[in-house]
C-alpha cells in the first residue's frame, strides 16, 4: 500500500523537476446498475502527455454505509478492454495489491478516499486497469450497451468501461459500457516509483517520469529520513531514505516507465525504495514500507 513521503530534491546535475499534486479527474457521480463481489470493472487510463502517478481514488460500491470492502488492483500495458479482449485471460495482467476500502455514508453509493497501489502511466501511454471487488460488488454507471464514456483533462484520459462476472476468465457475463463511478487522485510529471506486493515475497518496483533510455539504481533504505551519497558518481546527492542504505539493483528506464519484480526477505520488511539515475542522478520519491 502506497505511503507517501515528501519529494526529496536532488543535488546533482539532472535533478528531477516536479509537477502538480493532487488534481482530481470526476467520473460518473452517480450509480445506476451493479454486480456481485468477485465482479471486475475495466477501465483504460492514457497519459495526455506528462508521466503520471494514481495514487487514491473513490468508487461505488453495494456495501451498506459504513462498511468495509476490498479493490484488487490489476494493470496491464495498452488497453484492458473489449469483448473478445484481454479480460478473458491474466496473460499480460499484473496485480499492484489489495486496497482497503470504506463505503461513505449512504449504502451502494461511494465510498471513503482509497489509499490504492500507485498505478504509472507513462508520457503518452496507455494502461489497461481491472478492479476485483471483495466483500461488496461494484456499482457503476450504465445499461444496455452505450458507448464507452470518456473523462479527461489535460494530463490524464479516462476510457470507462466493462465489467465481468468471472475476470480473466472465458466464462461468465460481459457487460459494456459499465462506466467508474467516483474520482480519481493523480499526481503529473516528476520522476517516481511506487512498491507493491507483500513482504516477505514478490514485490514489484514500478517507476514513470524518468530520463528515456538511462540506467537507474535501485536503492534502499531501513527508513525514511535522509542520507548523502558520499562518493562515486552520484556523490553530494540527497536520498530520502536512512538506516543500512544500499543498492539492491540497476536497471534500465526504457522509455521512462515501466516496472520490475523480485523477491523480498524478511530483513527487507519495512523498509524504503527510492530510485537514482546514473548518471544524471535524479532522484526519485522514497516509497514503503515494503
């Protein structure tokens, strides 16, 4: 689960510039048909051009008011949608972890702010998103079979959407357009990564806003706090991470976002990533605890 610390500035040449915090994009405001718990809702999330991170939204539920649910959130490159399409099969699907959730205050409406695992989209790409609701069904926006609905500002599209009784699977019902219902928080531009999964055990280190076509290190920190890089190429840089700082991995940027998995001890529990181009040496935000 996402917890946030504060941008830490680089000292070096290359720093990272920041964008704007917290814009919310609206979806429907209001529900009009439902499913079941175990039902997944499909939407595409496209870049209109800077690097993005989501880190929290609002959705409807049939949950009585008050209660809790769970979202599993699953992403994949390019578009989730369509019927054939890519919600038949888990082929290309990644999940970022479950969220807890709360409903609001009025039963099958929308829920409390969700603290969800970051999703990244990159500059210009397009990121097929499932939500699996636990406990409680989905509610969304949608009869029959409309178009699909499209809510959108200058930095982020959203292209809502389907919904399957049995996800990732060939059986159950299709349903299209089943638009989100609720809101959607993102941050636009910056360099950033986020950590997912479960410790100990696979976990995934996605990243967006980095230089195209670099290397970056994968560095770790027991906590949040701050340490100097002392020597090497990155010496005098600024990381937001203290305490048997070391570095665990360097791996390419591609084409500034993109993601990578691999297994956690028990001794990396709690624990902090932040990310470091080389050279360059922008930083990244610190993101845990693992």
């Amino acid at each position: 689960m996402r917890k946030m610390c504060a941008l830490v500035a680089a000292l070096g040449l290359g720093a990272a510039a920041t964008g704007a915090m917290g814009d919310v994009l609206m979806a429907n405001p209001m529900a009009n048909n439902g499913g079941s718990p175990g039902w997944g809702l499909f939407f595409d999330l496209t870049s209109n051009g800077p690097s993005i991170t989501v880190t929290d939204m609002t959705t409807a539920s049939s949950a009585p008011a008050n209660a809790s649910f769970t979202v599993e959130v699953f992403v994949r490159e390019g578009s989730g949608l369509g019927n054939p399409g890519p919600g038949q099969s888990p082929t290309g699907w990644t999940s970022l972890g479950v969220a807890n959730a709360t409903q609001g205050s009025i039963g099958s409406g929308i829920s409390l702010p969700i603290d969800i695992p970051d999703i990244a989209v990159g500059p210009g790409e397009t990121v097929g998103v499932a939500l699996i609701f636990g406990v409680s069904g989905p509610r969304y926006y949608g009869t029959g079979s409309p178009p699909l609905q499209v809510f959108e500002d200058s930095n982020l599209k959203l292209t809502t959407g389907d919904s399957r009784s049995a996800p990732f699977t060939t059986g159950g019902s299709f349903f299209s357009s089943r638009g989100l219902v609720g809101e959607l928080t993102y941050e636009a531009g910056g360099y950033r990564c986020s950590v997912s999964g479960t410790c100990p055990g696979q976990i995934t280190v996605a990243w967006s806003g980095a230089e195209p076509n670099a290397q970056q290190a994968i560095v770790f920190g027991q906590s949040e706090g701050s340490t100097i890089i002392p020597g090497g190429v990155c010496q005098g840089t600024m990381l937001g991470i203290q305490g048997n700082v070391r570095l665990v991995n360097t791996v390419p940027t591609g084409n500034g976002s993109g993601q990578v998995s691999g297994n956690a001890g028990t001794a990396a529990c709690g624990g902090y990533i932040q990310l470091v181009t080389v050279p360059g040496c922008a930083t990244s935000n610190a993101d845990g605890p693992i």
